[in-house]
C-alpha cells in the first residue's frame, strides 16, 4: 500500500457539497491500495504512519509521532497515487487494486488508524474535494 502524509492543522473532506470529514492538528493521509496487497500491508503502513516522528518537539524538532501528539488523522481514498508516468503523457493506473480489494483495504486501513487515532474519512470512489493546511509544509511518502 502506498500513502502520501501531509502534517496539518486542519483538513476537511467535502462530497456533493456537504463537509463529511474533518480534522484539527494532526496528519492527512492519502491511501492507495496496489494490486497484490493485503491487510498485512495495511497493517504496516498503520503501524508505520503511527510511529513516525515527523511532530515537532518542544525543541521545534521533527521528533513526536502521532500517537505522542493526540492528533487525529482524515484518512482519504486516492487510487491515483497509483499512477505510472514513465510512458506517455496520460498517466496509467493499472497498478492499483481492483476497486473491490481497494476498497476492502482502504476500509481496513482506516479501522486499523481508529484503533489509536481519532480518525475522519472521505468516501471511497466518490468525488472528493479536500482541503488543508499543511504544517511545516511536511509530505511524506510511505509505502508498505
């Protein structure tokens, strides 16, 4: 699974125009499930996401996690983090789980976030428009 992190200070999901997620301090995480993954690599990227120091410290230093901070998380479907550029000038997605198994894993993910995070999500497969405000600005990319 793959997921683009984004520290914030707030984030929201909107769906047909009505606000359906959102957070205060903490991280956005775009997810992507890719074809061959399982809710073993969920549950790494979970508990990898979780544990990641990227929170500054009273020194301003990237040092606390998640966990250590209270922060929630806004978990978002994103199967374009799928994307293969290396060919072309359309991006092509077939290294992205069916959307059957994307959807299993996208749900799971985020059950496995709610175990030790206030956790919002977007809607799978819907369009989405989420904001935010990114802190730092601080973009990590995962993969598990």
């Amino acid at each position: 699974m793959r997921a683009l992190l984004q520290r914030v200070s707030e984030a929201a999901v909107t769906v047909d125009g009505k606000r359906i997620g959102e957070i205060g301090a903490g991280l956005l995480i775009l997810v992507c499930a890719m074809q061959g993954d399982t809710e073993a690599n969920a549950d790494a990227l979970a508990t990898r996401i979780g544990k990641l120091r990227i929170f500054r410290d009273d020194a301003a230093k990237m040092n606390l996690s998640l966990k250590d901070t209270g922060g929630a998380a806004l978990v978002v479907s994103q199967f374009t983090l799928a994307a293969d550029t290396s060919r072309g000038n359309r991006p092509g997605f077939s290294q992205a789980a069916a959307p059957e198994d994307g959807r299993r894993l996208y749900e799971h993910f985020a059950a496995l976030m709610a175990r030790d995070f206030t956790v919002a999500t977007g809607r799978f497969g819907a369009d989405m428009k989420v904001s935010l405000i990114n802190d730092g600005p601080v973009t990590i990319w995962v993969e598990a």
